[in-house]
C-alpha cells in the first residue's frame, strides 16, 4: 500500500467518522455519548514518515498502533501507546560513485543496502480535551522512546575495484511528542480518534530519527 493510498484511506474514514457522530437515533440510551471516560482503548492505522532532520526520509509506509488512556483531572488525560512502522525496505549501495580516473567510475564487489529496516515507538502522554460535545479536538505531548535499526554500506577501496560491506546499526533514542486530534463519538462506548503527531527520538540516539504520524484510531470506552 503506498503513501497515497494509506492517505486518501485516512481522510475517507475521518469523513465518515465526523458524518456518523452527527447522527443522534432518539430515545436510544447507546446514542448517547461520554465526554469523560474512565478509560478508553484506541487501536488505529496510520502513515508513518520516518525522517532525519539533516539526512534524509525513508518514505511514507503502513503504520499500527494500540494504546490506553484514562482521565486524571477535569479535561485533562493520562496515556501510552507503542506503534511500529511496516515495509521498510532498504535500497542496495550504489556503484560508481568513486572514480578511477575523471568520468571513469570504480567497478564494484559485494553487496550493501542502505537505509532503515525496522523501527517501533512507544509514548507516554498527556491530552487535554475541549468542550463536553460528540466532537472534542484536544492537543497531546509528552515523552517517546522509539528503537530503530538500519543498514550502512562501507566502501573499502583497492588498486583497481571497490568493494561493498554491509552492517546493522541497532540504537534505541528518546525525545518529545506532540499532537492533535478530535473525538469523535458514535456513542456512549465507541468513537472515532483522527490524529496527527510528531514524535522526535534523536536524543542518545546514534540514529537519529524522528517521525510523523497521521492516523486513524478506533476506540472503546467505558
């Protein structure tokens, strides 16, 4: 699934989302809704945007996520999350980048690839919510600890070739998370959780990575 179909899915099911927690069936309890849960549990799918400031981005690709949330004061909420990103694929090195002499390029043995295989996040956070109606945006941020691996080609240059190492960088970094999103309610125990957020996870990192998150999550309430 390319980044723009996981896009056009995302904003097709904000669109239905805000459409259903308009409608109200009368004198049925369920259509109700709950402005302040005790405790709510959001699943979603989303895009996810791996990226380094300084570097480069490593595409658009699926993104899973689950989490908890609960009520700690007024408007204001306590939760964590874990999401990871799917369909990764590293590139292979490129040849021809060291010259033998001017316009003639180095052949080259072995193979390398080249960019970020894996990577999954998890978050502590803090929302607050706006208004008590079926539709509350809120603003969220917090804390997020992201792992992440990738591959790196070594170019070992000899008399008369280049050959290619491959290796795997594992390292685990840790920054802020910031958001925002609305609640969209179906009623007393179902609602639907629009998102975007940026999660930074550069710092004690050797990799350096941030993320964007644009996502659907679909929760229950109780």
């Amino acid at each position: 699934m390319t980044g723009a179909r996981i896009s056009i899915f995302i904003i097709a099911v904000l669109f239905s989302a805000l459409a259903a927690a308009q409608e109200r069936i009368p004198g049925d309890s369920e259509s109700r809704w709950d402005a302040r849960p005790k405790l709510e549990i959001v699943a979603g799918i989303a895009m996810g945007h791996l990226f380094r400031f300084d570097d480069e981005g490593f595409g658009n690709h699926l993104n899973f996520g689950v989490g908890v949330e609960f009520p700690v004061w007024g408007k204001l909420r306590i939760g964590a999350d874990i999401n990871r990103t799917f369909g990764l694929s590293p590139k292979p090195a490129e040849c021809g980048a060291i010259l033998s002499s001017p316009g003639e390029p180095m052949p080259c043995f072995g193979t390398a690839r080249e960019g970020v295989a894996s990577a999954a996040a998890g978050s502590v956070t803090v929302s607050y919510f706006f208004g008590e109606g079926r539709i509350q945006p809120y603003l969220v941020g917090g804390i997020s600890i992201m792992g992440a691996s990738e591959y790196r080609s070594t170019s070992i240059v000899h008399d008369d070739y280049v050959e290619f190492q491959e290796n795997r960088v594992s390292s685990t970094g840790i920054g802020p998370t910031i958001g925002a999103g609305l609640r969209a309610s179906i009623n007393r125990h179902l609602s639907i959780r629009p998102e975007i957020r940026f999660s930074d996870a550069t710092a004690l990192s050797s990799l350096n990575l941030s993320q964007w998150r644009l996502s659907v999550g679909f929760a229950y309430a109780w």
